[in-house]
RNA sequence: GCCCGAGUGGCGAAAUAGGUAGACGCAAGGGACUUAAAAUCCCUCGGUCGUAAGGCUGUGCCGGUUCGAGUCCGGCCUCGGGCACCA
C-alpha cells in the first residue's frame, strides 16, 4: 500500500478490476430482484459539463447502492445524438455534422470512463444511428396508419432572406440571429401526433405517481390544463355562425365583444376591402410564437366590422381580430367579458369598449360599476344585471345558463385541454428521416417496412441553416410504394424530442435488428428510477409517458407509465447563476478529473448539496473533499500494520464510542434510503474523526476491532460515492472476501445503539436553560423532579409558579411558568 | 404575463413526524512542526453585552396558531427555473 493517496492510479486499478470482472454487464437473471437505473442520456456537444457530472453521479451513486444491496441492476448509457448544435458547429467548422457528432461521442464516452461509472455499455445506444431510428420510423408509420399521427398547418419562425425555419432560439429580439432579418410566422404544413387523445389518462395516471416529484406532477398537470367549460355559438352578420369555447359561462350577461384570431377564417372573410385589417394581419405575422413573447406583448386588435348577436339577449356585439388569440387553441375565438377577465379589461379600455359587471362579491354593496372601475373582478359572487339569473350565486348561474344555452340548441358543454397535440416536423437535416412519400397520384403514402430504414446520407455539406436534404436528388427522389410512379421524400425530420421518447425501452432490446423491442422489455421495465434535469419536468417526461402509452397500445410493452420513481437534480451554479457558455462562467469537470481524480469530483458532487437543490460550485469545497479522501487513505494506512484482533466485539471501555458510530452508520443508512447523500457523506466524516481520535489511544485488542469495524462500515457507505478508493483500501485491509461492491450491505449491531441514560434539553417557558441526564426508562414524574432541582433552572424559576410541564420523551421537558409577582407598575 | 421552486453564519449546508438552530465541510484568525515553504496536526469561529459566570438576540419581512415554529397557516418581498423549434 502506497505511502500517499495517488488518485489516478487507484482509479485506474478498480477500473481494470470491474473491467475484468465484468462487473456491469447486466442480464436477465431472475434470481434476484431487477433494478433498472437511468439516467438522462446527454447531448454529445463535445466535453462532459458539470451538470453531466451531477447527473450520472447520482445514478451511478444509486445503482452501485443497489447493487450492494442484492439488486440485479440495469444502468445503460446512450447518446441523444440529433439536434441542432450539430448544425451550428458545421455551419461554423465546416465539419459534417455526422462527422462532428462520432468525434464528441468518442471523446465523451472516455471521459465517462474515466468517472468509473457503473454502465453496462455492451448496451450504448446512439439515436443518430439507423439501427436505432429506423425503429423509430417503423413505429411512425403504424401511428399513421392508426390515425395517431397526421398533417396540419402551424405556425414556424421563418427567415424571409435566408429562406429557412429558425428555431426559437435563433430569433433574437424578433430577429434573425444570422442576417438580423426580421423574423415572421408563417403557416407551414407539419406532422403532428395525437396526444390530446391520451390528455385524460395522461393527466388521470398522474396520481398513481407518488415516486414522482409532487412539483413535476404539478407542472404536468397545469400543462395539460384540462378545462370544463361550454362552446357557444354567436350568430355573426354575413359571415354565419360563430364558435367560441368559455369556461366562464356564469358571464355570459357580462359579453361586450368577441375576438378572433388574426388568420381565423372570419377575419379573412372580413378582410375585402379593409386595409387596415389586412395590415393587422400581416403585423400579427411578425409576432413570435413562444408563449412568453405571447403573453406578454402588447394587446391590441382590429375591428373586423362584421358583428355578431348575443344569444340570450340579442344584443349587438362587435367582433375584433386581436393579436391575443391563438388559432391553435380552443376554437380560435374568445367571447370578451372586460368586467370579469384581466386580459379582456386591459382591451375594452384600450379601445373605448363596454365594461359591464354581472357578478359582485358578496362583501361588496357599492355600484357594481364602482367594481370595476380600475381591474376587472374574477371571483364568484353574486348575479347582477344578468336577466333571470340576477340574484343567483354565480357557481349556480353557471350551471343554469349553460342549460339555457343547451336547450336553445347554441351551446354544447365541452372539455378542453390547454395541451395542444405535438408538433414532430423540423424543417432541419440532422433529425431522423420522416418516412413519408408524397406521391403526385396517390398523395402521401408511408415508405413500406420493407424499405425501412429511410437514411439519412451522412456525407453533406452546410452551407447555409437551410436543410441540404432538398438538394439531394439522391434523397428526394423515390419510387410510390403504391403506384410505383416517381415520387418525392418528406424532407423534414422529427423533432429530436421523438428519439428521446422510448430510448429508455430500447437498452433492453439494444442488440435486436428484425424487431423494436422484444420479450426483454418485460423483464426490465418500467424503469425504476430515472435521474435528470428538472428542466425537463414537463416536455420529454410528458412526451416519453406519451410514447409509453404508444407503445403499450400497440402491444410492445406492458405497463402504462414508463418511470416509477423519478429525481429531478438540481442545476449545478457559478457566482449564483447557471453555468452556461454565454455567461462565461462555466467550469470543465476535465480539469478537475485531471488535478483530483474521478474520486473527488464525484464525492464533491455529492457531498455539497442534496441532489434536488441547486449546487454552487466552489474550487477551495473541492479541495476540502480531495482532503477528506486523503485522511480516509492515512486512517487505512496506518490501520494496515495493526495486527487482525481475533474478537471483534470492543471492551467496556469503547462501548460509548462503538454506540456514538453505530448511530452515525444507522443514519448514513437511513439517509442512503432518503437518497440525503450529502449527509451519508457528513457521517462518514463523523466516523473517520471518531476513529482517527481512537488511534491515538495506545492500540489493544479492543481498539483495532473497533477500528476496523468502523473503517469497514465507511468504506462500505462510501463505496458507491468514491468506488476507486474504497475498492482498493477494502482489498488491501482484507476486511472481506471480495470486492467492496459485492461485500453486504452495512447493518449496525442494534445492540451497540442502546443506551442506558439519556440526556434531556430543559426549557423555561421554551427557552433552553439546562441540561439534565437520566435513565432511559424514567417516567414522567421522576423526570419533572430531576429538571426542577436543576440549579439552573430553579434559579429562573424564581418568582414564577410551574403552570405545566411538558415531557417529550427521550428529546426535552418544557416548564411553563407564570410570573407570580404582581408588584410589577 | 402564467406556472413551479428557493431564501438559515463570511460561504456550501444540517436539523427524519412541531421539540437543544448551525451537525459535516469550506474560508478566516491563532498556534505546533519546518532553515523556509508546501503538506499535515491542534485550538477559536452567528451577532451582541460581559473580565468571567452568564444574559439578550438570531433561520428574507409582517402577522397568526402552539407549552414550544427554520418547520404549520395568512399576507408580502427578493432571487432562480420552465413556458411547446435549445436539449
């Protein structure tokens, strides 16, 4: 054994042993119980950041956990390997992006290597491969012959002068981010997948989540914002009927306007010879189509002079085109209730419109107009105004008029959801082929399985943010499965989020080249517990619960969710913000491997935070755990040359200790199961200071056992954080017969935590002012005496009379003491 | 704009079910060892008053419940994250 710690070559030494060993290949052994670890496969964007760190640390931190424990464990790695930056870095390098992507997944995949993470890797995956997408493909042709998946209009970001689709993230400030163009929204048509169609059971499954995040369930939920409410039709002048979806149909009465959205077919009707309106439409065509941008851009409209009439009254109503509408959700049109909705007041103000209150709340007896004067009002009360319904709480009058309206024959109840189905087009060219053939005389056909894979030619070059794949006739061109006539490719590809979706099934049927997954599947699935980012919480976690539901129905899979347990990390931070490239505060884990070692990085990792809070990195905490790794090497070292004591119990004499080490190891156990790593690391620090205090005690028979026993408890809890160190010092002081991570999982000695007194906190009026040690079983009475004759306390007792006393047992006695003394002025 | 989360020493944090606030570590200050430095080891370390014993005060702010609140409830403030083409 090494005089001083040296990382690099430790690390190396396990790794070859689990190398050898095989010690992670993963198979379907039924002996023992199956525990499926994943974690997020990351973006090969060329080096490991700290996030990724973070990420399979603590994945790695709970498979080699279980593994200790007698699971049979799964944990795969793979490579999400599509997206953009490919494109980027060609555009800037001149590099292909297939090219660019294999470089970084080589230099990556060493680097997690390095991080001696327990990956099986016979099963890696990378989704930019044929073997994985033409799966992918083969899945999407069943969804369209299902109806699952089909073609509409949407609107994309759309560069007038380099003629291409950016995403949102090359629009800046409205503008192109290559030519500073002013971007606009235009209406393409794109493939879209039918989740609205699981919207119930995806919002229903929900609840049978409780290994989830509450927040994430949360996040879930208000995304796919179901909504009860009542479609109504307005009568338009020379247009015909008009449709719009409310939830508040309690405020019918309280109508002053209906808006459209600027490319609603009314508007377009109503464009002959309005100039302005047509304008409108064209501004509208500028805006942004990210919600934030939405939301918070000015609200303005056109009055499209058409005008429509109130169902219950007749009234007159104006109709606007308002840039506030969205086309894509609901019905594209909004019944206006200024009186009763923000956003709706905000308008009516702007353009001189009605507000016209019909709900007060029951506190107010003022003018109802007075309510409304300067906000509008949005919770219930009592009806106003409002006809037949006036008197009626408004939780009532919703229920009557929809009645009303149904009767009337103009309006249906409905259920809407704010989740709108999922757009998978990307006009871009590193993403996986859409297999679809547009064919002249048959019109869009899927490329039969025969032909499947639809690949993708690796060998272009990019020139401009336009996708090359239109350029290539080799691509384009193809024969009509159906009429054999020449026909063209879809040239866009899918939405990245796509691949994404089911990788998590595929690492159990990696190696299957006739099938997209297979028996194995049962075997594995569902995960049982998926690590990644919490900035994921709602898009790839909705859309691989989506997918897993896919699956199922068409019979691939068993279960209906896909993750059982999930942890969301917490972002790792800089100087308080999140490390990112732009802000110039990023800091790469490689240089940390190469000064520390993999050890340290991780026991850092770990150790300065729990896993869902947000870690701030700090160079001088790394140091602090490299020291700790250190004295952990010194303790073992000087341990080594002891001889091996035949017993293992400790004398008398080291009950008191034995006892104080056994609660930390019980804690760092209970901890394990709580996934607190930080504070298993704190108590094994703990141990290592108790025990380094043991060894300056001259060495007897009682001592070494203690010693010993406490070392092989720490090298035990820390053997899934820093696996290197603690495989070797394990080895070299024998304290098994193989290696660490195939030794038992620790288990205190129940005997050692008993204890025969116990020290009680004495409050005064529940301020702490002494201190008393009694025997574990007093009772209450004996332990009300003992803290009454406490010096300290009787002497702030003085001039006060005991009202009460309360006892928690084995924590602390609270007397409760009123001031007798009445002299006071 | 909407949704979600977080605020505890100089810093990262701990406090499991409402019961000793600050475990463990970092930084800082003092000391030992050394020709010197590095490394290592020992001591102090929320604020404040006090020579000390000890007292008062303290978990973003205001209020409430309770014998007792960092923890529960109501109302604010600040910071961070997500918002459908970044992954």
């Amino acid at each position: 054994m090494d005089e001083r710690y040296m990382a690099e070559q430790v690390e190396r030494e396990a790794q070859r042993f689990w190398e050898q060993a095989q010690s992670f290949r993963a198979t379907e052994d039924s002996s023992r119980p199956k525990f499926y670890c994943l974690s997020m496969f990351p973006y090969p964007s060329g080096r490991l950041h700290m996030g990724h760190v973070r990420n399979y640390t603590l994945g790695d931190v709970i498979s080699r956990c279980r593994r200790m424990q007698g699971f049979n464990v799964l944990q795969p790695m793979g490579w999400d390997a599509f997206g953009l930056p490919a494109e980027n870095a060609a555009v800037q390098n001149g590099v292909a992006p297939a090219q660019w992507t294999y470089a970084n997944i080589s230099y990556m995949r060493d680097q997690l290597k390095r991080l001696g993470f327990a990956y099986d890797w016979s099963r890696e995956i990378a989704t930019c491969r044929p073997e994985y997408y033409r799966w992918e493909q083969w899945f999407f042709t069943r969804l369209y012959r299902k109806g699952l998946a089909y073609r509409a209009t949407a609107p994309v970001n759309w560069c007038p002068k380099d003629q291409t689709v950016l995403a949102n993230e090359q629009v800046i400030d409205g503008r192109c981010w290559r030519c500073d163009t002013v971007v606009e929204r235009r209406e393409i048509p794109q493939w879209f997948l039918r989740i609205t169609q699981y919207a119930d059971e995806l919002l229903a499954d929900l609840s049978n989540l409780p290994g989830w995040p509450e927040r994430v369930a949360t996040m879930q939920k208000n995304w796919i914002g179901r909504s009860e409410g009542v479609e109504i039709r307005f009568e338009v002048n020379g247009y015909g009927p008009l449709t719009v979806f409310t939830t508040r149909p309690d405020t019918l009465m309280g109508v002053t306007y209906l808006a459209v959205a600027a490319e609603h077919p009314l508007a377009t009707a109503a464009t002959a010879g309005r100039a302005e309106l047509l304008r409108f439409r064209d501004e509208c065509r500028l805006s942004q189509t990210a919600e934030a941008a939405f939301e918070t851009m000015e609200k303005r409209g056109v009055d499209t002079g058409l005008r429509a009439t109130h169902p219950l009254t007749g009234a007159e109503l104006p109709v606007y085109a308002a840039n506030f509408v969205l086309m894509s959700y609901g019905e594209g049109a909004v019944m206006a209730v200024p009186a009763h909705d923000e956003r709706d007041f905000a308008f009516a103000r702007r353009y001189a419109l009605p507000v016209s209150p019909v709900i007060m709340p029951l506190d107010f007896a003022g003018d109802p107009e007075a309510l409304v004067t300067d906000a509008a009002y949005t919770g219930p009360g009592r009806m106003v105004n409002s006809g037949a319904f006036t008197g009626l709480p408004s939780e009532e009058a919703r229920a009557r008029i929809t009645e009303v309206l149904e009767r009337k024959g103009v309006g249906t109840r409905r259920v809407h959801f704010r989740l709108r189905d999922w757009g998978v087009s990307r006009q871009r060219y590193w993403g996986t082929p859409i297999p679809m053939i547009h064919c002249p005389h048959c019109g869009i056909v899927p490329v039969p399985d025969r032909d499947l894979p639809v690949r993708l030619p690796e060998d272009v070059v990019i020139t401009q943010s336009a996708s090359p794949l239109k350029g290539r006739p080799d691509f384009l061109h193809a024969t009509c499965p159906d009429c054999g006539g020449p026909a063209e490719r879809e040239t866009d590809t899918f939405d990245t989020f796509m691949e994404s979706s089911w990788y998590y099934a595929r690492y159990c049927a990696q190696d299957n080249d006739h099938a997209m997954l297979d028996a194995r599947v049962g075997h594995w699935l569902p995960v049982d517990q998926y690590i990644g980012g919490i900035e994921h919480a709602i898009l790839h976690l909705l859309y691989a619960r989506f997918f897993n539901k896919l699956l199922r129905d068409e019979g691939l899979v068993s279960g209906g969710e896909p993750f059982v347990r999930l942890l969301t990390q917490g972002m790792v931070l800089k100087d308080g913000s999140k490390m990112s490239k732009s802000k110039g505060n990023t800091v790469d884990p490689q240089a940390l491997i190469d000064q520390y070692g993999a050890d340290t990085a991780r026991l850092f990792m770990m150790f300065a935070a729990p896993p869902e809070q947000s870690l701030e990195w700090n160079d001088e905490a790394v140091a602090g755990a490299h020291r700790f790794l250190k004295r952990l090497w010194a303790l073992a070292k000087s341990i080594e040359g002891l001889p091996k004591p035949a017993t293992k119990t400790a004398s008398a004499d080291h009950t008191a200790v034995r006892g104080q080490i056994h609660i930390l190891v019980d804690q760092a156990v209970r901890d394990y199961e709580r996934y607190h790593f930080n504070t298993v690391v704190a108590a094994c620090m703990s141990v290592v200071n108790l025990l380094q205090k043991l060894l300056e005690e001259p060495a007897s028979e009682s001592s070494v056992g203690l010693l010993r026993e406490g070392l092989s408890f720490v090298l035990r809890l820390l053997a899934p954080i820093v696996p290197h160190i603690t495989h070797v010092l394990w080895g070299t002081l024998g304290l098994g017969d193989g290696a660490v991570i195939d030794a038992p999982w620790p288990e205190v000695d129940p005997a050692a935590l008993r204890q025969d007194v116990v020290r009680l906190v004495v409050q005064v009026n529940g301020k702490r002012r002494g201190e008393i040690v009694v025997p574990v079983h007093s009772d209450t009475a004996e332990i009300e005496e003992r803290a009454l004759r406490d010096e300290a306390v009787s002497r702030s007792l003085e001039g006060k009379s005991v009202t009460k006393v309360v006892v928690v047992p084995g924590r602390l006695i609270n007397i409760v003491a009123a001031t007798t003394t009445t002299t006071l002025p």
